[in-house]
C-alpha cells in the first residue's frame, strides 16, 4: 500500500483547489476585462436614457439587453475555447446574482423620470470600472 506523507496531501490538495478555481473561473485574455466593463457599463448608462416616448425607452431597455448579453456571450465564447463547458460552483451563484440586479435595474428604468438620467449615468461609470476591476484580477500572466 503507497504512504502518503503530509507535504504530498498538501500539494495534492492544492492542486486539486488550483484545477477546481480554473474551470470555475478560467484565466481570461488580456482584452476581455476592458470590452465586458466597458459592454455592462454602456448597457446600464443606456438604461436611463429615459426617453419621454414608452418605445424609445422600451428600445434604449433592449439596447441594453443586448450589450448585456454580449458581454456575457462574449465571457462564454472565452470559456468554451478554453475547453470549459458550463457555468458551476460560485460562477452559478455569481450568475444569478448579476441576472437579479439586472432584471432589477430593467424593472426600475422602466419608470424612470428623466431628471435622474445623470444616476444612471453615473452607476454605468461605477459598474464599467467595478466589471473592469474584478476580472483584471483573473487576466493570465
């Protein structure tokens, strides 16, 4: 029977975590961090164009959607050429949770009044560079 001493848990172990981490959150191209901050940011300063007209702000609502989705198909392209097919673990949750505040923010443009287009102005700003932020830690080196 093969011994195993503690030191060779421990690198299996973190090898196991390391392969775990990789296929929840792969390493992404350099490009990727700036385009999908940039998409998000756009999709909600689109939001709160607030025009008068209900199909212009229905219009400026699926402008958003689709930079939205672009964004997350974008994310998925890189995922299945890196060979990682689905989304699991914490990247399931973390989904969910960016589906809910985006239904949220959607629900809320809805009836939104002009006078607060400079909030979601401001909000696209703050999301583009929070998007840019937190996967330009996850950029392969």
């Amino acid at each position: 029977m093969a011994t195993m001493d503690a030191q060779e848990a421990r690198d299996d172990l973190e090898q196991a975590r390391l392969a775990y981490a990789t296929s929840v959150h792969p390493p992404l191209p350099g490009w990727a961090p700036p385009a999908c901050g940039l998409l998000l940011g756009a999709a909600v300063a689109i939001v709160g164009l607030a025009p008068a007209s209900i199909w212009w702000r229905l219009a400026a609502i699926a402008a958003a959607v689709l930079l939205a989705l672009g964004a997350r198909g974008m994310m998925q392209a890189i995922r299945r050429k890196q060979g990682v097919r689905g989304v699991q673990g914490p990247a399931r949750k973390a989904q969910a949770a960016l589906a809910t505040s985006a239904l949220a923010i959607v629900v809320i443009a809805l009836t939104a009044p002009a006078e607060i287009r400079w909030l979601y102005a401001a909000m696209g700003v703050a999301v583009a560079a929070i998007v840019w932020t937190n996967l330009r830690k996850k950029v392969r080196t």
